[in-house]
C-alpha cells in the first residue's frame, strides 16, 4: 500500500471512529430528553435517504432494480433493518450507552448459530471458541452492570437476532442482483421509512402530540441533537462501505470490534456512568471474542466431497454496517 492510500485510509479509519462514537452518544442524548426510539429510527433512515441520494446522485451511481424477486428481497431487508434499529434504540434508551454496545458486540455469533440452524453451516473450532469467550464477556456484563435493564437486555439480544438474519437476506439479493452495498442501503433506508408509518403514529398517540411535537420543535435543542445523530448515523455507516473497498473485510470486521470498545468507553466518560473494573474487564472480552471470530473468516474451511455441500463462510455477503 502507497503512502498516499495509506493516509487515504488511516482517514477513513479516524473519520469512522469519530462519526460511530457521535452517533452512540447523540442517539443516547436524544432518548434521555425524548422516549421516542421510533421517532430516532425514522429520521435516522430518512438522513440515510437523503445522504445516498445527494452522494450516488452527485457521482452518478444510482442502481435501479429490475425485477420483482428484488423488490421483494429489499422489502425484507428494510423490514429487518428498521426493527433491528428500532430493538436497538430501545435498547439504548432503557440501558447504559456502554452496556448496549456490550451486548451488540456479539451480534456476528448469533450469525454462526442462526447459520447452523438455518443454513446448516457447521461453525468451525476458531468460531466456537469465540461464542464461549463473548458470551462469557456478556455474563460477566451483566453480572457487574450497576443499573441493569432487562428490557434493555432482551431488546438488544432480538436486535443481534433480527440484524443476524439480514446477512441470509442480502447474500440472496446480492446473488440475483447487481446492486452495490451503497444502493442497497439507500433502498432499505427508503422502505425502512415507509415501513416506520405506522409505528411513529402509535408512538404519537401512546405519547401524546404534544411530546413528540416538543422533540421536534424548530430552534430547540433537542431538534438539533435529533439531527446530529441522524446524520452521524448515516456518515458511519457510509465511511463503513468506503473503508470496505480500501482493506480487507477481516480487516473490517477487527477495526469494527475495537471501534466498539471505544465507543463503550467513551460514552462511559461522557454520561459519567458508574463503571467498574469488572464492567471494563467484561466489554474487554466480549469484544476479544467478536475479533477472533473475525480471524476465523481468514481461514478456509477444509472442501468436502460431498457435492451436496455447497455454502462456504467465505460466501457470506455482509449486510449495511450498524
């Protein structure tokens, strides 16, 4: 790698670290000020609108689908991508910042174990020593959580769920589609906010008019932080896509697990959460975990015989960052 792609890329890096912890502190901000995680996800989509369609639109990139088999596949994944946010925005709200994102580390083993069952996809020794190490991170978080939710919990558990199904979902589309990462995720951002209709209408009326009404009022700080996490949502999430065609997705998927570890530790400073060295110790492993499931990818899984088996690790398309 040239000097020049190297700075090009160490930029990236920093921009991305920068852009995923703003998102992480401005969307707990807003859900102190305002219990509206519908609300968030809504306008989180709608900056992912927005942005993708003034970028790809500048530049001249814009992917048409062109068949109903892709609309349909879309549809899903903007159906799982906005109540995987959602789960998460819950989550966000009723937890500590650092202990969702805990949790959320261990979002890419529950593709291992929904791989198995559904796919029927053995995991490998690497991978099966990374789910013990992450869930023994995610015991020990919380067993040493001062303020432990279960309803944040349970909500960011369904979210590694939901969002671990959208990886079988996308490596359909992109296997009967032409569509890059970066189209797809303005297409989902599109469907996620029709999608959000009916739930911003049943926050409205479980909340009343006039509380979303004051979340969202001109000149008020709370419109300001709500636009801050919006688009720092959706500036991760593209920097995410760019860095993926600078290194390598095992690369990716490291500097991810420790982008995670600063963002649990920075919200810790900045919402001065109680934190204990037992707290440190546990988002530490769980994130250990993640990253050596993330070198379990660089190693190819042994072909057998059988021409029956045909799904290999290595095929896995990633889905839109989160």
């Amino acid at each position: 790698m040239d000097s020049k792609r190297l700075l090009w890329v160490f930029f990236l890096m920093v921009m991305w670290y920068i852009t995923s912890i703003a998102a992480g502190v401005y969307n707990k901000d807003f859900l102190l000020k305002h219990d509206l995680p519908m609300l968030l996800t809504l306008c989180q989509s709608f900056a992912g609108v927005v942005g993708g369609l003034v970028a790809l639109g500048s530049l001249r990139r814009i992917q048409y689908f062109s068949t109903t088999q892709e609309l349909k596949i879309l549809i899903l994944l903007g159906l799982v991508h906005g109540v995987g946010t959602v789960l998460t925005n819950i989550s966000t709200a009723k937890s500590t910042a650092s202990f969702t994102h805990t949790i959320k580390a261990s979002e890419p083993l529950f593709a291992v174990i929904i791989s198995f069952f559904v796919v029927g996809l053995r995991p490998s020794r690497l991978e099966l020593t990374s789910l013990i190490v992450t869930t023994f991170g995610i015991a020990l978080a919380c067993t040493t959580e001062f303020d432990f939710q279960l309803a944040g919990f349970l909500t960011a558990l369904l979210s590694n769920v939901v969002f671990s199904t959208r990886s079988i979902f996308s490596k359909k589309l992109f296997a009967e589609s032409p569509l890059d990462n970066q189209n797809v995720f303005l297409y989902i951002s599109i469907i996620t906010c029709n999608l959000l209709i009916p739930a911003i209408i049943y926050e409205t009326s479980a909340n009343g008019f006039a509380k979303v009404a004051s979340a969202v009022a001109l000149g008020s700080s709370s419109l300001w932080i709500l636009v801050q996490a919006s688009v720092s949502h959706y500036l991760y999430n593209m920097l995410s896509f760019l860095l993926l065609h600078e290194i390598t997705p095992v690369s990716h998927s490291v500097w991810g697990s420790f982008k995670r570890l600063f963002i649990i530790y920075f919200s810790v400073w900045y919402f001065g959460n109680a934190y204990s060295v037992w707290n440190t110790l546990a988002s530490l492993v769980a994130v250990v975990g993640v990253t050596i499931y993330s070198f379990s990818g660089a190693t190819p899984r042994p072909k057998k015989k059988d021409p029956r088996s045909c799904n290999s690790r290595n095929d896995r398309s990633p889905g839109a960052p989160t």
